[in-house]
C-alpha cells in the first residue's frame, strides 16, 4: 500500500484527510514542516499533502527544502487559502499541485492518483 505523509497541524483537517484516504493509503502525519521533512528523509513516503499554514515551519518552506532532496516526490499543497496568489507561491515553492480546503473527496482521490 503506497504511504502518503499528511503534513497538517489542525486535528479536525487531519481527522478528515484520514478518513477520505484510510482505505486506499497508509497514512503518516506530521504536525509542521519541519516534522514533515524529518519523515520524508526516514524514507517510504510515497506523496506528501502538505497544509500551508503551520507552526514552527510552513509548508511552503518545508517544500522549498524537501524538493532539491527529493525531485520525485509528489508534494500537493492543501490549504484554506484559495487565492490565485497561493497557489502561485505553492508552485514557486515546488509543490506538483493544489487542493482547497475543504477537500472535495473526488478531487483529492483524482488528484492523488494522477501522483501515485
């Protein structure tokens, strides 16, 4: 089963994000940035859903860091900032897609499919 690391800080987003991807993924989470870089290089993350706004480290620079490392690995920003500007520092940032908050199920599982 391909592991998808869900990098989110919110318990109640992270309860959702499991719960929509439990019975297709193993699921890992990171509670902010840096603790999502720490499991990525523990290695076996197949995809990383990474929230924007987080403590400690943002998404944006966590994924700024991961990508030079890790080229391969499909980082999908997801956050509730659905402005034109995010997602254009997402992808600055080197994330390979974009999911708005709250997560339609469809579109998520599309989205993580065009991945892994």
């Amino acid at each position: 089963m391909k592991k998808i690391l869900i990098a989110e800080d919110n318990d109640s987003n992270y309860i959702l994000m499991c719960y929509l991807l439990k019975k297709h993924y193993e699921i890992v989470r990171a509670i902010n940035g840096r603790d999502a870089i720490e499991k990525v290089e523990q290695g076996g993350i197949d995809l990383v859903l990474m929230d924007i706004k987080m403590p400690e480290m943002d998404g944006l620079e966590a994924t700024r860091i991961l990508k030079p490392k890790y080229p391969n690995l499909p980082i999908i920003a997801l956050t509730a900032n659905a402005f034109s500007s995010d997602r254009e520092m997402a992808f600055e940032a080197g994330c390979n897609d974009f999911l708005s908050k709250p997560v339609n199920s469809d579109v998520c599982l599309e989205t993580l499919a065009k991945y892994i």
